[in-house]
C-alpha cells in the first residue's frame, strides 16, 4: 500500500513534468513565429521604424523579445 504522501509526491512530479513539456512546446512555437516574423520583415527593402504611444523602454523591450530589435531604425 503506497502512503498518502508518496502519492501526492508522485502526482507533483507527474503534473511538473506535463507542465515543464508544455512550457517547451511554447517555447518551440514562440521561437518558430519569432524566426517567421524576422524572415519576413528582412524581406523588406525599407527603413523600418515603430509607431507607438508606448515608451521607448517598452518598444525596446518588446522588440528584444521577439527578435527583432536589430531590424529597426
């Protein structure tokens, strides 16, 4: 017979892990769009520039995350 605890051990782990693999499926998907987004818009022969009412910080921020910071003006 497994003890109360052991069980509730094992149920952690199991739902860790299902939450760990999902975090990387995100990741991969996240990394995927970020690539097709950079493809994209270094197909464009064009100064690239951000419109925003946002602050500088955030649009530095955000570009960064996504990869693409180095595309912009």
């Amino acid at each position: 017979m497994i003890s109360p605890v052991i069980n509730e051990i094992q149920n952690y782990r199991k739902v860790k892990e299902r939450l760990e693999l999902k975090r990387k499926k995100e990741l991969e998907k996240q990394k995927k769009l970020q690539s097709s987004l950079r493809k994209e818009l270094l197909k464009l022969n064009a100064k690239k520039i951000v419109f925003t009412n946002g602050s500088t910080d955030h649009v530095s921020n955000i570009t960064k995350h996504l990869g693409i910071d180095d595309l912009f003006d």
